[in-house]
C-alpha cells in the first residue's frame, strides 16, 4: 500500500505539476492574448491619432491656399484695373471662386469642431460681403468706368473686412496647430503605450518559452519578430516624424523668402505697370490731340468759308441761308464731337443736362438724312407731354446715330427708319435691370435683315462685329450700352430673321425742368476801322486752306493779312517790316512751333502782339509758354476771330526799326 501511495504520491506530483503547467500556460496564454489585443488597440489608436493629425494638416493647408487664392484675385483685380484691360478682369473671377470653394470644403471639414465650425461661416460671410465690395469694382471696369472701378477698388481696400478676414484666417490656423500639437502629444503617447506593452508581451512570451520549450518556441519566434517588427515600425514612424518637422520647418522657411520674393517683384512689377500705363496714356493722349488738331483745321475751314457765303449770298437768300444753316449746324455738331474727343484725351467727366429726347430727335432729322442717304426713309414720332431726362446730350445724339449707321447697313442702304419717344412706366423687374419707375422710351426700328439667336446673345459683347474686317470695329453697341447703363437705364434689342430689329433706349425721367436751348452762334462782324489806319496783321499757318480762309476772314473784317507758311519765314519778315501790330500763329508746325517762333523775335519786337490759334491745348508741350497771350480755339467763328483780334490789338504797340 506504501508502494501504491508512494506511486500514487509519484503519479500526484507530475500530474499536479502538469496541472500547474497547463494552469500557467492558460493563464499566460490569457495573458498573453490580453497584451495583444491591447497592442492592436494601441496600434489603432496610434493610426487615429495619425489620421487626426493629417486632418488637421489639411485644414491648415486649405487655410492657406483660400487666403492666397483671395490674395491672388485682388492682385489681378488691382491690375486689370490699372492696366485697364478687361480680359485680366477674368483672373479675378476664377481666382475668386477657387477660394470660395476651398472655404466651403474646410466647412465640410470642421463639421465636427463647433468653434472653428463658427469660424468658417463667419469667414464665408466675410467672404461674400469682400466678394460684392470687388465685384462692383470689377463690373465699372467692364463698362470702362476706368475712374470709378478704382475708387471703389481703393474703397475695398481700405475696408476693415480685410483686416477681418486675416485675423479670422489666422484664428482658424493657430487653433488648428493647437490641436495639432495635442494630437501629436497624444501620438507620442499611443507609440509610448505600444512600445511598453511590446515589451509585456516579449516577457510573457520567455515565461511561455520557459514553461513549453517545444511548443512555444514557434510562437515566441513569431512574437519576437512581430516585436521586432513594431519597434523597426516605430522607429521608421519616428524617423519620419522628425523629417517631416524638419522638411515642414524648412518649408515654412522658404515660404516666407518665397513671399519676401513675391513682395518684392509684386512692388516692381507695379512700379513698371504704372511707367507703362503713363507711356500708354500719354500716347494716347497724342495720338486723340492730332487727330483733334486736324479735325479742327478741316472745321476752321468750313465754318470760316460758310460765314462769308452767307455775307455775300444775294439771290435766293432763303433758301441758301437755310442750307448754310444747316451746314453750319452740321459743323457745330462736329466741333462738339471734336470737344468730346478731346475732353476723352484729358479724361474729363461728361456734361449730363435736362432735354427733351423728341426735340434732339427731330433736330437731328437733316443730321441723319445726309448720313445714312436719301434711299432711306426716315420717320420720327415724339408723344405730346413726353418726359424730359438727364443725360449727355452729345453722348445720347452719338448713341442714336449709331443705331441708325447700324440700322442702314442691315437695310442694305434702302428701307425704312423709325424712330420714336414714348414715356414708359416700367414695373419692377419687368425690363432688363430696370427698377419700378418712370422712364422714357427712345425706339430706333428698321426693316431690315434682322438677327439670329446666336448673334443676339453676343451683340453687346466689346469687339463683337457682324461686318466685314474694315466696315466696323464692334464697339457701337457695347458703348451704347455701357453709355445707358451708366445714366440709369438699360437698353433693350428685340430681332427677327427677315423680319428687322428695334433698339430700344430706356432713360429715366428727369423731374426738373428742360435746360433752354442753346443760343444760336452770333455773326457780328466787327467794324471795320478807318481806312488809313489798316492793321497789318502777320497770320503764320502751315496749312494752306487754314491759312488762306483766316487771310479772307480778315479782309472781310478789314485788316490787311500777310500770309505765311512757316516760323522761320515770319522772322525774315519781321525783319524788314515795321507796320505789323499782331502776329496769329499756329500752335504746332513743322520745324518751329508757334511758342519758339514767339521766343526768337520777343526780343527784337517786345511791342509786338500775340495771338495763338489751336485745337489742342496740349499741343507741343508749351501750355506754359501760352501765359500772357491770347489764345484762340479752332474751329472759330468769325465773330470770334473778330473778338480775338481786337482784344489782341489793344495791348499792341508799333515794331521799332529793323
């Protein structure tokens, strides 16, 4: 019984220590299955906090990129508006947009995180408001309101949104590297965490090694590498870390050189921009002067000749004063157009007044008839009691003789013209952009081949023409148009193939009273003086048919005129003559300008009187040599030659001996 117990005793031990062994190989299996769910745990948590910090790069990044494309739009902006040139224009647009839509994906991004949720939406509306405030700026500059797209622009740029949306921008970046900071601390943490429960499960791992050698050599193996493994992983995570932070330091350090960079050719380029718009101005600026200058030769001319045919007409003197009249109308109209052009040359604002737009209309019947051609027929209708408005009326009779050069050509030269003024009272919303009120109707219709859909859509599009190259330059209507939006109206075109087209102008009504006519040009003629005491007066004109009508404009006012061609044939002259009282220069001539004629013989005849003809007070550069002498602006009246001369002659004195 002692040997069986001793056996059983024997038998106990082993199966005890067998049932320990299994107890602790379960336990530490337990264990062990324990530590690797919580390294599996740790590891996914360590790809969260991965995942949180790449969310909040994201939404640093798109910070940025909206800040810069706004930043972008405006520099386009501020240059299309400087160089005037509308296509530029474009750039603000897409730019603008692109930094809306980053706004709205970092919206959808922080849809979680309620404070910097606030701070995009507050940055949205930001947005918007900046959004209209440059968008007003950049639709003057589409109807050429060149001066006021860059007040509104200077307005914009002075507005605190600017300051708002910089500080907002940089709310929603400090706030995210916060939270970036914290996440990475507790990425710092998870790979802590992981690496200490590695090193459990590798201990664990020895006692399982230790208590089933040949069982669990396998599996300590696969734990070892799987340990081995984690620790190369996190090493190369840290590794990467570091050279992130080091790439990222890096990076923000080239940036800011990159923005110094920027800053500084940005300040050139602008720089260089403003030179270049200067040179541009100033040749346009020559470029309208001559074309003005010439213009004004040509009217001197007919305006000088029309008044002394109408002295001299005898024989059916009505009927040839009603021509002369309306000839003289017609150069009338064309001086003005020539001051228009000019006043464009020197940038001056138009001159809106009250009129009554049946009264310019049928005023403008001869103006038409001998433009568009007698194959024409021309027919006006003004209702009674029509509404005045206040407009330009020299930009309005520019408008309406557009549409009717354009209607003529649609007509092929042969049709008929009409045109009427109507009062409207418009709904709101009911005509174009119009608003509810009282407006009138001017309606230019022709018979003509009308339009198609597709031409319709782009007709008041700059540069947009039907004509052949040559015929026209696509500018008519979009002037148009701009001109009647810019007086608060709109223009409304209604076309059928085959059928014609009406033009229709719509004005508001312009409660005041109509401004009186202008006073029709006076003729006086001076009186003649005593006929032994004749003015000799020296005219110096390079242009024959100016020159020669001014030499019979002072006959008739009886003076005694030497014509001469050139400043250097007035300085031989002046030479050997002592009976001239007046010397009536040309401003610009070739080889001596009129100035630097009046400086060479200043000092020999300091007596002598001055008076200078021009069409374009920027002639020659000279405005400062003009001071304390007369100046006389072509085209000019007789009466106004008159005037000049007499008012010249007063301060003259009789040339001493050559």
């Amino acid at each position: 019984m002692m040997e069986q117990g001793d056996f059983a005793r024997a038998d106990a031990g082993p199966l005890r220590a067998r049932v320990l062994a299994g107890l602790f190989t379960l336990l530490a299996a337990l264990l062990l299955a324990a530590l690797i769910i919580l390294v599996q745990r740790s590891s996914e948590e360590r790809e969260a906090a991965q995942n949180r910090k790449q969310h909040s790069f994201n939404v640093i990044l798109l910070t940025g990129e909206a800040d810069g494309a706004m930043a972008r739009a405006e520099a386009a902006l501020g240059r299309a508006i400087i160089n005037t040139d509308r296509e530029k224009g474009t750039l603000f647009y897409d730019e603008w947009q692109t930094a809306g839509s980053k706004i709205a994906t970092l919206h959808d991004l922080v849809a979680g995180d309620p404070p910097q949720l606030a701070r995009i939406e507050k940055l949205q509306a930001l947005y918007e408001r900046r959004g209209e405030q440059l968008r007003a700026s950049a639709t003057r500059l589409n109807y050429k309101q060149n001066s006021a797209a860059l007040s509104i622009f200077g307005r914009a740029a002075r507005s605190d949104d600017v300051l708002d949306i910089t500080l907002l921008l940089r709310q929603i970046i400090d706030s995210e590297r916060a939270l970036l900071d914290e996440r990475d601390s507790q990425a710092w943490a998870s790979a802590y965490r992981s690496n200490w429960l590695t090193k459990m499960m590798s201990a664990v791992g020895a006692v399982l090694m230790l208590s089933a050698i040949a069982a669990g050599w396998m599996l300590v193996t696969a734990l070892n590498e799987r340990r081995i493994a984690n620790e190369e992983t996190m090493a190369e995570l840290d590794r990467a870390f570091l050279l992130e932070r080091a790439v990222a330091e890096r990076t923000e350090e080239l940036s800011a050189a990159n923005s110094k960079l920027v800053a500084e050719a940005a300040t050139r380029e602008e720089a260089e921009t403003k030179l270049r718009q200067i040179q541009k101005m100033e040749a346009v600026g020559q470029l309208t002067g001559g074309i003005a200058h010439d213009f004004n030769n040509m009217l001197a001319v007919v305006i000088g000749g029309l008044e002394l045919a109408r002295k001299r007409v005898i024989d059916q003197a009505a009927e040839a004063s009603r021509h002369l009249d309306s000839a003289m109308d017609g150069a009338t109209r064309a001086a003005a157009l020539t001051r228009r052009l000019l006043t464009f040359a020197r940038a001056e604002p138009l001159l809106p007044q009250a009129i009554d737009g049946g009264q310019l209309l049928h005023g403008m019947q001869d103006l038409i008839d001998r433009t568009i051609g007698e194959r024409i027929e021309v027919r006006i209708q003004s209702e009674p009691g029509l509404w005045p408005v206040w407009i330009d009326p020299y930009q309005l009779e520019n408008a309406i003789l557009n549409l009717c050069v354009n209607a003529r050509d649609a007509m092929g030269g042969v049709g008929i013209l009409d045109m009427a003024a109507a009062n409207a009272r418009v709904r709101e919303g009911a005509i174009g952009v119009l608003a509810g009120g009282d407006y009138v109707r001017i309606a230019v219709t022709d018979n003509g081949q009308g339009m198609s859909q597709a031409v319709l859509e782009r007709v008041f599009e700059p540069f947009f023409t039907t004509k052949a190259v040559g015929e026209g330059t696509g500018l008519g209507l979009s002037q148009i148009f701009g001109f009647a939006r810019q007086s608060g109206g709109d223009v409304i075109l209604q076309s059928r193939e085959g059928v014609g087209t009406t033009v229709s102008l719509y004005l508001p009504r312009h409660r005041g009273e109509v401004a009186a006519a202008e006073a029709p040009v006076a003729h006086a003629i001076a009186e003649r003086l005593p006929s032994d005491d004749v003015p000799a007066i020296l005219v110096v004109e390079d242009d024959v048919r100016v020159r020669s009508a001014t030499g019979e404009a002072l006959v008739e006012l009886g003076y005694a005129p030497i014509l001469l061609g050139s400043g250097e044939e007035a300085i031989a002259l002046l030479a050997e003559r002592s009976d001239i009282r007046l010397m009536i220069t040309d401003v610009l001539m070739p080889g001596m300008t009129g100035p630097e004629l009046v400086r060479a013989v200043r000092p020999r005849h300091p007596g002598l009187a001055v008076l200078f003809v021009t069409g374009y007070v920027g002639e020659a550069g000279e405005a400062d040599s003009f001071s304390g002498h007369d100046v006389l602006r072509k085209p000019y009246t007789l009466a106004g030659l008159a005037g000049a001369v007499a008012a010249a002659l007063v301060t003259s004195e009789p040339l001493a001996n050559a």
